[in-house]
C-alpha cells in the first residue's frame, strides 16, 4: 500500500510515527529543508541552539518532535525542499518540483497536513518594508536570531500576539506597543472556556503578565488606524484606544496578525468539499473528527485543515493515521485510538473557547478605507473592489483581479470577502470563497522538464 | 412563477448576452438564462484572443463584423473589455507550417483580411525575442486580445439597460413546446415561456437540440489555460502557430497568458480543470516560441467547457425540426471573438427571418445523425 | 526596514552583492536576513507602482520577497539560505 503524507509539522510527524510503527514506508513531503512545521521550524545549522532556549514552554515537545522527525526520516521516503503543485485525486498522484525538476508520485491513500499561515487584516501602510506578520516576526527571532527591527509594534489578537511579545521582550528586542483589537472584556468572558485546560490559559496569561511585567505598553479592544512611514523606514503606528481617543507611538518596525488561517490549497484541489466555519469565520474543508473527508482515500489533519495548534496537530495526524490503516483493513490499536478520540474532543472545546476569546474583528476588514491596498500582489485597493462588487467573491476577483497575483488570494482573501460582505450587506458564507488553482505556489517556466516517478 | 417573453435565450456566454442585447435594443421582450453567472464557461474562461486570422472561411464574413462591433465595444456597452489591437502573429516553425501561412493568404484576400507574410530574415528581425525555430510569420494587424472576464458582465449589463431581462442562476431542466410556445422549467421552480427560443448554450447546446429531435455530435473542449506572473511587457502581439497547439498572448500589466491542449471535464456538474503533464508540455511549446519566458513563474492555470463539433465550426441557424428554434452553439474552441456578431446575427434571424451574413455552412443537420435522445 | 540581528553574530562571515554592492552576511542567513540586516532596505518593488516590498511573511507564502540570484534565477529570499558569493539582483 503506498501512502503519502504532506507535511512533516506536528501532525505529518505523529501521522508517520503511526505508518511506520504499523510497517509501513510512505512518501513523506515537506516544502522546507527540514520538518517540524512552523512552530517548531528549526533554525539552519549554522544558528542552532539549544531547545529550551528557543522554543521556551514548548521546548519538551520540541525537543520530542524533532527526535520522532529525526528518527523517522531514514524509514521513509523523506522528500525535503519538495512543493507539492497539484493533486489530482482520481489519478491518485501528486504533482511535485524539487529544485527546478518534476517527479510525480502515485499513492492509494495521502495525508495532507498542510499547515497554516497568518490570518492579516490589510492596515494603511501595510505594504511598507518594515511591516510583517506575527508569523514572520516569530520565525525572524526563532529560526534567524533577529528582530524585524529595533523598535516593534505587534498588532492584532490572539495567542500568537502574546507569544510574539513575550519571545520579543525575553530575547532581546524592543517591543515599543502590543496592540490587542480584542478588549479584556470579550477575554474575561471566554476564562471560563479556557480554564478547561488550564495549561493553556495559565501559559496566555503568562505571556501577557510576562508582557506587562516588562514594562511594555499594551492596548485592550484598540483599533489600529495607519502605519507611517517615511520613504525607507516604519516611523509609527496610529491607532484609536478602546476609549475612543487617538494615539501614536514610534515604531521601526509593525508585526500583525489575527490568528491564523488555514493552507487547504490542496485538499481544495483534492476535491475536498469546503463549509464555511461561523467559529472560526473561515471556509475549512470537510473532515470528521478522524481526518476523513468526503473524498475516499484523502485524509486531512492539523492546522491545514483547522485551526487547532500544534498539540491538536499532534493528536489528529496520529488519529488520521490509524484512519488509513482502518480503512486499508488493518489491524488498529483500539485502545489508543479511544484515548486520541478522547484528547480530541476535550482540545475542540478549548479551541471553541480560544476562538471565542479572540475573535476576528470582522468589522476592522469590512471598513477599510477605499484607498488601503487590499490585494498587494496586484495592487488592488478596497475602493476598486466595492465599486465592482457583486454578490460572488469569484466573480468579483474575475472583475477587479482581486486574489490573481502570485499569492493567489492567500494574504487578502479574507479581508476581500468582509469588504466584499458588507458592500453587498450579505453574510460572508453566502459568498462563496476564492478557489484553488494549480500550481499551489508559483512555478518556473522550464524547458523539457524532468520527470521522475516515484514508486 | 411564470414569465412570457417574446425571445427567451439559452446561454449567458458573450454570444448570448449580444443577443439579449440586441434583441432587447430592437425592441423584443428578451429574456436571458443561464444556469450559473454569465460568463462562466468558455466565455470567461477562454484565452481573450481576438482573433480572425485563420479561421475557417465560412466564419471570416462573422469574424470580420465582429471585429467592426469589437471596435465600437465601448460605445456599445460602454466598457472595452479591454480589446487592444495588438495584431496576431501566426508562427510556422517549419517549411510545411510555412506554406500553410502562404496557402491561407489568398483565403484572407478573399474576405478583405489584411494580412502582412513575414519572410525567415525579417521575422527575427522584427521580433528579436522568438526562438530560432521560428521560420516565418504571418501578421494579422486588425486583431487583437481581450479579457474574456469582462466581456459577458458587460454584455449582459448592457442587456439589462436596454430591457432585457437575465436571469443567472437558473438552471433549465426541461424544455417542451406547447401551443406554438416553448415552456422551459427552472430548477428554482420558475416557468419560462416565449414563441422564440435561441439556443446558445455552448456544449449543453447540444442537449438542448437533442430535446427537439436534432441531436448533434457535439463533444466538450476544455481549454488547458495558464497565466504567468507580471514581467516586463515585450510581446505585444498575441501569437499562434499553425496547427495551435500553443498559443500566448501578454497583457500590459506584464502577465503571459499561455495557452494549448486540453484539460479534463465533467459537463454534468459542470467542472474543469487544467492536467500538469499538458501544463508542463505547454512550457516546452511556450519557449520554443519565446525562450526569455524560461524561468518566469506561472501562478495560475484554469479550464472551462466548450462544445466541439467534429468540423471545428459551430451549428448556427433556425432548427430542422421546430418553428421558433434557433441554434448557435458548439463554437468549438473559438467563439470568444465571434460572440458580439453572433448575437447581432441571431437578432436578425429572429426578427427579420434571415441575415446578411452567409451561414449554409453552419447547417444543424449537415452531419445527417439519426434524431436521439440525449441526456440533459 | 533593517532587521536587528540579536545573538550568534559570531558566525561566518559571508560576502555577497546585492544589485553589485557588497553586502556582508552571517552563515545561516535567508536572503532576507542578509539583505534586510544590512542596508538593502527593500527587496523589489510592486510592478503597479504601490512602492518598495520587503517581504511580509517570511514563510514562503505571501509571495513578496522575489529577488534574482546570478545563475540560479528567481528565488523568495525568506526560504533561500544565502550562499558566499552569491550575486543578488533585487526582483
């Protein structure tokens, strides 16, 4: 049986572990160098450092995760610095480019643990160098020992926001502002939920304690307003308090971001039927609680196919992966499956809680000012969408080029479909979504191309 | 919910919405439908060439009053479309390819198609970026590329302005004719009614000729498309080839718009999309054409459906079996360019019982096939 | 925009260009880390005129810090190690 799994985060990593330990050697797919995904991407070797030191709370699951990925890669048809383009699921094959050359690979079931990515809500200067994601400014400071500059704004909500604070403050950098659109008392509501687990919130409040302890200003239930800049630099970020009043402070350098969003290009292109989620206002591809999808032989876990985080990414890769084994009339160890099902359930409830903690400020996206660029890889701003907005975001983004550049919608898709909603008054669910479309990410034009097939 | 017209079209493709509009301008109660938005199969989604140069000689005559309309675009619907004349460059890449351009002159003289042969020296001469297999070209300056996107939108809001009624979202699942008027039922549960019907429903077309006893042998065509990321605009004409396995075309902003083979379909759901291996094909016939497109990177690829008919040229005409039917469907890969004429003909069909414009060749029963029941 | 480099500043050196300018970088670094902690500032701009990019989510996902490397071609310098010697053009 040929299995192939997308993804060596924390969900590909456990998926594995199951396959392998069940004797089986799938094809094992990573866009990057290296695996662990986003939250536990290592540095290049040349700035290695110790795991406590880089992945703080995390640094046991780290250190756990990489030594499964390590231990696995041998075992497997590991597939590093790979992009898979496209998937076409009755053929059963992948469609993939490493280092300029074309291999495809046929598979009777795959797993795609796709991951995610920033979740962005276009600001006035958001374009500007200087100007990144929470995502970014995360990875600058973990995976290349640097700030995104000498003086940082963090603006947004969500976990990540305190995350990024607190790594920013411990390692070094200056955080002049962290602005939260959510104010405290949407957060006081949502303690209950949280408490739950209360791992989870004990680490949240940690880091906005940890945050605040330092001396760094914070802001509850603010809404940013413009990020200036000069012709090189950032130079500030203005926003309005939840008070009402207008403040600015200095800054080089802005991190933003409203949680995240999932990579589901494939499982779109996969034929995955997507519904949109009212928790976590974003359009998720159909999956039940064991990574099965409509699709027969196509299996879907962690953050690619919702937003759960790493430790639910974990849970979920294994559970899908005993789902191809049941499904390939395996044997299954029941015992384990039951305590997965059951770590899953209790990881949904907390997760509704989070989501309700920090929810997306639809009305931020829905007013942006007509002259904000709201698509940056075409340079699209929010007025030229309105003026041509009909009731279907494809057929708005066929009118204005709205998601067609080389991000394919990925950055401004979700601030295109609040713009979108309430320049027609309807809800953003009714308006469809922008669909995938090979490739999954840019890919040259090359003479003859190499084909290579895998087993 | 029943609604009487006096024309209903079928199909909201740019030949359609031109012929609501022009229908609607001379004065008919037109109603349009279209299963989903106007504009979503292979007028949406074809490459935007606006193209004479090559095309069979039965459809010159169409193409060239198409073209007089697509010049005038603006003023008639008050948007371009974006048609730029760019002229179109059809490339032979070997001796027999070469004399094909030759032999075609004397069909482009016939029907007052400027065409200018470029020779083996002076093509590269003219166009230093084409690769060395490129012998010679021929240059249609008259025409041009659009963008397929904005040309049903407008079309049909110029419909709607003149009083045409359109109706997107409305899938026609049955078809009769009662008493000298056609009753078409909607998925949603509305009623349509009218003495005329235009049948313009590109491959589905067929489905619906076969409803009225004429069935035809009409396949679905899905174009293999792709679009590049912006670079510096240096191609400005749109090419082809002879034989069309590629075509590609760049826009102003920098986008190539590359072109050739098929995807795969499914007309039922409806659902299209590009293959990788006729991708990846299309990138070597691509830099055999223009080699700086190496290493430019795509960032799209997409699909849609037309119908083919085994001749390449579409059934256009008043049916063989039902008074008040008429076709025009199955435009077989290049209907973009004909669309605005299309609907001008067909507007004559209708109200005054012929056109100026020949159309023998586009006969429903030139294939002579037993009347069949095929499924909707 | 000029990243700040916080800790292991004692690694290789390494000797780049950037649009023919020397730029000194650390063993280890993306492109964008070389370029945006020396004084490249931005790495390309919008073909539509909305100005300088550098850049925004060091992910290889947002598809905004494309720069031309001599011999290799177009790469997204947030997912590309910088190598000694390597000639970059901004994109």
């Amino acid at each position: 049986m040929k299995i192939a799994v997308v993804g060596a985060g924390p969900a590909g990593v456990r998926a594995v572990e199951v396959l392998v330990a069940a004797g089986h050697r799938p094809i094992w797919i990573d866009e990057a160098p290296d695996g662990g995904g986003r939250i536990y991407q290592r540095p290049p070797a040349a700035l290695r450092r110790n795991a406590r030191e880089l992945y703080g709370f995390e640094s046991t699951k780290a250190a756990a995760l990489h030594g499964c990925l390590d231990r696995l890669k041998p075992l497997v048809d590991w597939r590093p610095e790979t992009l898979v383009w496209h998937i076409h699921p009755g053929r059963k094959t992948l469609y993939m480019l490493n280092g300029g050359m074309q291999a495809t690979a046929a598979y009777d079931a795959v797993l795609l643990c796709t991951g995610a990515m920033d979740r962005v809500i276009p600001l006035q200067g958001w374009t500007q160098p200087g100007v990144t994601t929470l995502g970014a400014a995360q990875i600058a400071v973990k995976a290349q020992g640097c700030a995104i500059g000498h003086r940082v704004a963090l603006v947004g909500t969500g976990p990540l926001l305190w995350l990024v604070a607190h790594q920013y403050a411990k390692a070094g950098a200056q955080v002049a502002v962290v602005i939260d659109t959510t104010s405290l008392a949407s957060l006081a509501a949502a303690a209950p939920g949280l408490l739950r687990d209360s791992i989870t919130f004990a680490k949240g409040l940690y880091y906005m304690g940890s945050v605040k302890a330092r001396g760094i200003p914070t802001v509850h239930g603010a809404i940013p307003l413009a990020i200036e800049h000069d012709e090189t630099a950032v130079t500030g970020v203005r926003f309005r308090d939840a008070r009402g009043r207008e403040q600015r402070v200095a800054c080089d350098a802005v991190g933003m971001g409203w949680g995240l969003k999932p990579e589901s290009q494939l499982a779109d292109l996969a034929g995955i039927p997507f519904d949109f989620d009212p928790l976590q206002h974003n359009w998720l591809p159909e999956r039940d609680a064991t990574g099965r999808t409509p699709v027969a032989s196509h299996y879907l876990a962690g953050d690619g196919a919702s937003i759960g985080g790493a430790a639910v990414a974990e849970l979920a890769g294994a559970r899908a992966a005993w789902a191809i084994l049941q499904d390939a009339g395996r044997a299954i160890d029941t015992a384990a499956v039951r305590r997965l099902d059951r770590a899953l359930a209790r990881q949904r409830k907390i997760r509704a809680a989070l989501e309700r903690a920090f929810p997306f400020p639809v009305r931020l996206a829905a007013d942006l000012a007509d002259d904000i660029i709201l698509c940056r890889c075409e340079g699209l701003r929010a007025g030229e969408l309105r003026a041509a907005a009909v009731s279907d975001l494809n057929r708005t983004k066929a009118l204005t080029r709205t998601g067609m550049g080389r991000c394919q919608g990925r950055i401004c898709g979700v601030a295109a479909s609040e713009v979108l909603a309430a320049a027609v008054n309807q809800e953003t669910a009714t308006l469809g979504r922008l669909r995938g479309q090979p490739p999954v990410k840019p890919m040259p034009v090359t003479s003859l191309p190499a084909r290579e097939h895998a087993a | 919910m029943t609604i009487e017209s006096d024309v209903l079209v079928l199909g909201g493709g740019g030949a359609g919405c031109s012929a609501a509009l022009h229908l609607a301008r001379r004065g008919s109660k037109v109603t349009l439908l279209e299963r989903g938005l106007v504009g979503s199969q292979a007028s949406g989604v074809n490459y935007g060439g606006v193209r004479q140069q090559g095309r069979h000689p039965a459809e010159l005559p169409i193409a060239r009053r198409s073209r007089e309309i697509w010049g005038r675009l603006k003023e008639l619907v008050g948007c371009d479309a974006e048609f730029s004349i760019t002229g179109h460059l059809k490339l032979a890449r070997n001796a027999d390819e070469e004399a094909d351009l030759i032999a075609y002159l004397d069909t482009a003289r016939a029907y007052d198609l400027p065409l200018r042969m470029i020779g083996r020296n002076a093509i590269h001469r003219e166009y230093p970026w084409l690769g060395p297999d490129v012998v010679a070209g021929s240059l249609a300056p008259d025409d041009g590329s659009a963008n397929p996107r904005l040309l049903s939108p407008a079309l049909a809001h110029a419909a709607r302005a003149a009083g045409a009624a359109v109706h997107e979202q409305t899938e026609i699942t049955s078809y009769d004719r009662l008493n000298g008027r056609f009753v078409l039922k909607a998925r949603n549960g509305a009623e349509f009614r009218a003495p005329i019907l235009v049948n313009m429903a590109g491959y589905w077309g067929g489905a619906v000729a076969a409803a009225f006893g004429e069935a035809v042998p009409i396949e679905p065509l899905s174009p293999n498309m792709l679009v590049t990321e912006p670079t510096t605009y240096f191609i400005k004409p749109n090419l082809g080839v002879v034989g069309g396995n590629i075509y590609l075309r760049q826009i102003p902003r920098g986008n190539v718009i590359v072109g050739g083979g098929h995807g795969e379909s499914d007309p039922a759901v409806p659902w299209s999309r590009p293959l990788p291996e006729v991708t990846l094909q299309n990138f070597n016939y691509a830099l055999q054409l223009v080699p700086a497109l190496a290493g430019l990177h795509v960032i799209r690829s997409w699909s849609g459906i037309d119908g083919q008919m085994p001749d390449h040229i579409p059934v256009i005409g008043p049916s063989r079996t039902t008074p008040g039917l008429f076709h025009a469907f199955g435009f077989s890969g290049h209907g973009f360019q004909l669309g605005p004429a299309i609907g001008a003909i067909m507007s004559e069909l209708v109200l005054d019982g012929h056109s100026d414009v020949p159309l023998e060749a586009f006969q429903i029963d030139r294939w002579n096939v037993q009347p069949a029941v095929r499924e909707a | 925009m000029k990243l700040l480099r916080l800790r292991d500043t004692d690694r290789p050196r390494l000797a780049l260009t950037l649009d023919g300018k020397p730029i000194e970088a650390l063993d280890g670094d993306t492109l964008l880390t070389a370029l945006l902690a020396a004084d490249a500032v931005f790495l390309r701009r919008s073909e539509f005129g909305d100005g300088p990019r550098a850049g925004f989510c060091l992910m290889g996902a947002c598809q905004d810090c494309w720069v031309e490397v001599e011999g290799t071609g177009r790469v997204r310098a947030c997912v590309t190690l910088a190598v000694d010697g390597m000639k970059v053009r901004r994109g």
